[in-house]
C-alpha cells in the first residue's frame, strides 16, 4: 500500500492543475486496474485530486519527512488537514537527524539545510526577522524579539507566547525547554550569569504566568559562561567552556556542580544522562557543505545537539 500511495503522490506534485482532466482520470483508472485491486475500490472512479480519501492522504503524508511534507501540506486544505498527525510526529521525535535553519537577523529569508544529503532549501520566514534564537528542540524554537518571549515552529508556523520576562538582555545567556511546548508538562528555563557572582535561572511552567526565579551562589565555585543548555533525566543541564556543568532538580528544585571528566576514573562518578558533541558545526565542515564563503559569519544559539540515552 505504502509503495501505491507514493506514487499516487509523485503524480498529484507534478501536475500543474490540480483538477484532473478527463485524460488523466482514463490514466488512473488503467492503473488501478494493473495494481489488481490492491487500492481501495473508492480510487477505481475519477475523482478530483483535491478529494482523496483522508485515510490515503494521511499514509502518504506518514511516510515524508518534513521538507517533503510541508510542499504535501501546502497543496491544499484537505492534504494539510491529513498532514497534521505526521507533522506532530516529525516535531516531537527527539530522535530525529537535526536540520540547520540559518538566518539573517535583517532578512525574511532563511536557508534549510540537510546534513543527511547536503541539500539546502529557502523558505521566507518574516517572523524570524530581528529575532534572537534561544534554544530549539521538538521542531520548536524558543525565540526572543523587541522584548518579547515566544515559541515558534518553522513548519507549521504556529506561534505561542510567553509571560513578559523583567529581566534586560535576554539573549545574553541560554535556554532549554523540556518538551513540545503543547505538552501540558512543558516547562520553560532561562539561564544567565549576574555580575559574575550568581547563576539565575529564570523557571516557567505550562499555565503559570509569571517567571521564578532561582539563584546559584558562585562564589565559592569556578563556573565560565553558560555555552549551552537542555533538559535530561528530570534536571536542566547547563555547561560551560570549562567542562564545569550545573543542574537544576525540577523536582525538589535544588542545584548540583559537577565537574565533567573524560574517562571513568573511579566507581562513584556518575554518567551524565545524555550525549553531546563539542564544535558539531566547524568539525563537520557544514559551512562548506553549505557552499557558504569565509566571509559569511555563523553564530549558533545556546543550545545543546545532545542525544539522551
């Protein structure tokens, strides 16, 4: 079946008007009937593309993935509707191979890219412009601009926004999110150095409309600026330049230092609760696989690219 509908698929894209023609029903018919009944006997009749059967439309749109996907969707409202559940499934797979979305804090148009094959796509974007990115995970990123606090998903464009944060300079620090932010679970952490002295962590869960705000005494501990955040084993990690890392227990919400080490050199250092590479950008020449030029200067947001166990 799965075979059957991508074809279906390949034909509905390629055509130029949507309708189909009478010349292009006698096709379809002909080949349903060399499948041998292996589609629905529904598909046997012409029909206008724009009104398949919603449990096809909804296998197709199940086997893309998302840039695929998101040309299925824009088709029209029947194919966008049916391509809600692959969407979700796409923006909450924690497993899924990351994408590269780069843009310019001037411009609308932002570039896609695809480490798996290397290709690069442009989309406009003009809720991206004069934005600051903050930390993205579950096909969402969390988003500053002009003061305001806001999850945005690229693909399906939804926008959700937050309480106002007090505090000034929000892009100078890092964030982490612990799920997709339509989980009633979800809950928000903004993370900042103050005066040198203190950790903040600025706390938001689902519902609450206000922040609260946490703070970690430095004073009797070396800890750099905060290089990147995520969430793991029911604690936001948050890691430095100097493999220095602090966590913040949700649920008794305390805090823990720890000193990351490379090797296990004794029984009692624990492991940490997720993966992480260092430099995932430059090591993988991604800049040159973008067919970008030295002169292009590229800063990446302040999260973390981790695995979890």
């Amino acid at each position: 079946m799965e075979e059957v509908s991508k074809e279906f698929l390949q034909k509905s894209v390629k055509l130029s008007d949507v309708e189909s023609s009478n010349d292009e029903a006698k096709q379809l018919r002909e080949e349903c009937s060399r499948k041998k009944g292996k589609l629905p006997d529904c598909l046997l009749s012409a029909r206008s593309w724009l009104d398949l059967p919603s449990e096809l439309l909804r296998e197709i749109a199940d086997s893309f993935e998302i840039i695929d996907l998101l040309g299925f969707r824009g088709v029209c409202t029947n194919w966008r509707s049916a391509s809600f559940s692959a969407t979700a499934a796409i923006e909450s797979a924690p497993d899924t191979h990351p994408y590269f979305l780069l843009y310019n804090d001037d411009d609308e148009e932002c570039i896609l890219f695809n480490p798996t094959n290397d290709k690069s796509y442009t989309l406009n974007i003009p809720e991206l412009k004069e934005a600051t990115c903050l930390a993205s995970s579950h096909g969402w990123l969390l988003l500053s601009q002009k003061g305001l606090i806001f999850f945005f998903c690229p693909f399906s464009r939804a926008r959700i926004d937050l309480p106002p944060f007090q505090e000034s300079e929000i892009s100078k620090g890092s964030a982490a999110f612990t799920s997709s932010p339509l989980s009633n679970d979800c809950v928000t952490t903004l993370i900042r150095r103050k005066r040198h002295k203190f950790l903040e962590l600025h706390v938001l869960e689902r519902g609450v409309s206000a922040w609260v705000k946490y703070e970690y005494d430095l004073s009797l501990r070396f800890f750099g600026g905060v290089k990147g955040a995520t969430f793991a084993g029911g604690c936001f990690q948050n890691l430095d330049e100097n493999d220095k890392m602090i966590t913040f227990d949700l649920g008794n919400k305390s805090f823990d230092y720890y000193k990351i080490v490379k090797e296990r050199r004794a029984s009692n250092i624990e492991s940490l609760p997720f993966n992480y590479k260092e430099k995932y950008f430059s090591m993988s020449d991604f800049k040159k696989r973008m067919k970008l030029g030295n002169d292009v200067a590229i800063s990446i947001c302040g999260c973390l690219l981790c695995w979890m166990w």
